[in-house]
C-alpha cells in the first residue's frame, strides 16, 4: 500500500490560534515521517523529521515550539501550528516512508491565517 | 548540505520529448529521486536512481552520473497533462528517507 492520508485539506484560522494538521499512512507503517511547507510558487522546505516514539528533529530556522510535531504511532503524525500568524499561512505537505525507498506523500493543507 | 540547481521553465509542444536536467552537490549520496506536482497538489512518485545509467518506465525515462552530480528526466510523446513542475531530490546519505527538493522545473505543454 501507498496511501498517505492528510486532514484537513484547508484551513482558515484567525491569527493566535492554534492548528492541528493530521498526516495518516493508511494501508502502510511508517516508520519515519516528514513534514513540508511549500509557499506559492517555491519548492518543498523540509521543516522536520519524525520517527515513531522520538522527538522530532527540526531543519535550522525552523521553530520546534512553534510547529509541534508529535508521532504517535507508526500510521499517525500530527502538526500543530500555534500561535499561528498570517506569515504561517502556506501548503504544509507530509510524506512517509516505509523500508521502499520512495516517499509518499499526503494531499497537502492550505493553512490561511487571517 | 547539498546544492541542487534546474531550470526554472521550460515549454514544449504536444507530442515532443523534453530532458530536465539537474545538477547537485552533496556531502554523501545515496541516490536521487524525481517527483511530479501539480499546481495545489502533492508531489507524485516518479523515479528513483542509485546507479549510473538510464531507468526508462513507460513515456519517462531517468539518468543518473553519480560521479557528475548529474541527471536528467526525460519526458517522452509529451501530453498536455504533463505540465507540471518537476522535482529533482537528491537523497543524502545517513538521512535515509529525508529529501531535499530543489526549486523545480515548471513543464509547459502546449497544443
């Protein structure tokens, strides 16, 4: 299996609030989780990595306190953005991996922060 | 780190081949990847490459050099669903899974 199920698809958020992005391998366990965000028109940035029962680890500029990740089970990551500011608003993309070498990856969510 | 560099745009007509290529730089390589996006969708799967040579599957086809820092994806019998931007991702070494993308080639397919 390959499907990688991501919710919500969109968002809309007011500025200050908080909000939680659900990455799910449906028929697959993923041992190693990325999160991605891609801003109009730019390729993907990778923001963090995260493998089953560990802490994440962040790429340099990201702030861990302020995208937490949690992955709690090898189907299940969630991003929360909080305190999120309309500079937040982006694609947030995640992919999971198994032991096949691609990545795939989930449908993506618009986060607007008004 | 890794340095990936392809181009920004490129356009082509219905029916004709194009060749994205892509240059990297990376500290350790395991091999590299090319990925498919629609606008406001996800990145799809197309190739992985390890070793050197050509990896042809159906209209697409991938080229690796590893000893260059070089490859290219070839887009065969172009239809007007290929447009798209194209992603090159080299896969580093001792980060199994984490892919840095570069800024990708936007495919224009025209009638």
């Amino acid at each position: 299996g390959a499907v990688v199920s991501q919710h919500p698809s969109w968002v809309i958020c007011k500025s200050g609030t908080s909000v939680k992005i659900e990455c799910r391998s449906l028929d697959f366990q993923a041992t190693t989780m990325f999160w991605y965000r891609q801003f109009p028109k730019q390729s993907l940035m990778l923001m963090a990595t995260s493998n089953e029962g560990s802490k994440a680890t962040y790429e340099q500029g990201v702030e861990k306190d302020k995208f937490l990740i949690n992955h709690a089970s090898l189907t299940l990551s969630t991003l929360t953005v909080t305190s999120a500011h309309p500079e937040d608003s982006s694609f947030y993309i995640c992919s999971a991996r198994d032991r096949r070498p691609e990545a795939f990856f989930g449908q993506g969510t618009r986060l607007t922060v008004v | 780190g890794q340095n990936i560099d392809q181009p920004t745009e490129m356009t082509a007509t219905e029916g004709a081949i194009v060749q994205i290529n892509c240059t990297y730089q990376t500290s350790g390589f395991n091999g590299l990847f090319w990925y498919q996006q629609h606008a406001g969708e996800a990145p799809t799967f197309l190739s992985y490459n390890v070793l050197d040579g050509l990896e042809e599957k159906g209209r697409f086809s991938s080229f690796l050099s590893r000893s260059k820092g070089y490859s290219y994806l070839l887009l065969k019998e172009l239809q007007m669903k290929d447009s798209a931007s194209y992603l090159c991702a080299p896969e580093h070494s001792g980060s199994w899974g984490k892919l840095q993308f570069g800024a990708g080639t936007q495919v224009v397919v025209t009638p």
